[in-house]
C-alpha cells in the first residue's frame, strides 16, 4: 500500500457537494481514505474568476500505480463533468491533483510526481500542513510545515465550516 496525498478544488455549482462527491468516489476507485484536511476558501490561483474556490488535502492508501491513479482521478473528474480544455487554468467542478505519491519522484509528459508547485500554492500549503506537517517532500527535501513557512503567496486562505466527509464515513 503507498500513502498518497490529494489535492482537491471546485469553484462551480455546488462546491461542497463537489468535494464529498469526490471524496466518495475517490474512496469508491482509488484506495481508503485516511485523513481529510478541513476545507478552506481560497481565491483562484493563476487565472481570474469571480468565484472562489473551496480547496482541501486527503491523504488515501491505495494499491495502485502512479499511472493507475491518474487514470482513475481522470475518470472521476469526467463523470463529474470536468471538462478539460487543455489552454491553461480555468474555473472548474472538480479538480484533483496528486500532490505526493510515497516517495515517489517521476517526470513524464502525462505526469509529474511531486506534484512541481506544491511549494508555490498556500491553497495547497494550509490543509496539507494540517494533516501532514512533518510531511518531507522527496524532491525539495523540506517538510510541509516549513515550505508553508517560505512560500511567498499571499493568496487569501479562509477556513470554512463545512459538512465534508470524513474517514469514517467511508
């Protein structure tokens, strides 16, 4: 089993609804959901939108491989209707990102393993430090706690009340 950690996003629709729907299926396709950060309303990262994004981290044993994974957070992100134009960040129902995959380090064209901008992203940062602060990344070899510490984005980060799943729930 290899622990992996989730980044999860929506700015559409009905944001929380989105994110526990993703958490099910990701629970359903993807391996046991371990630990859930809380969620946070962040602004958009690298694109403008009027609406904000929720954004949180969960951490899940799974038994598949990198490319396994990837395809199966494809698949959900379709059924849930994300569309991908390919033409750089965008307002979206659903994104899930692979932030790190044990310790493992790939570089392919479909895949990058850390994920290349969790350093740079405090929407990541703030919920990945609650559940995994002592977290090392395997290529910057830094923990979580500290790259919060040095990352230079200002982007707002708010905790929400919100009625996610939880580990126990699944």
């Amino acid at each position: 089993m290899k622990r992996v950690f989730l980044g999860l996003g929506s700015n559409l629709d009905d944001r929380e609804a989105n994110l526990n729907m993703a958490l099910c299926r990701i629970a359903e396709n993807v391996g046991k959901v371990i630990k859930t950060s809380s969620v946070y309303e962040t602004e958009p990262w690298g694109f403008s939108a009027e609406d904000l994004f929720l954004n949180m981290v969960v951490e899940v044993e799974t038994r598949l491989k990198p490319s396994g994974l990837l395809g199966r957070i494809l698949m959900i992100e379709a059924k849930m209707g994300r569309l991908r134009s390919g033409k750089g960040y965008s307002s979206r129902i659903i994104d899930i990102d692979i932030l790190i995959f044990g310790d493992i380090v790939l570089n392919t064209k479909s895949l990058v393993i850390p994920h290349p901008l969790i350093h740079e992203r405090r929407f990541v940062l703030v919920p990945f430090s609650e559940i995994a602060p002592d977290l090392v990344h395997p290529v910057l070899g830094k923990d979580i706690k500290s790259l919060l510490k040095e990352c230079k984005d200002k982007g707002k980060v708010r905790l929400q009340d919100c009625k996610t799943a939880r580990p126990q729930d699944f």
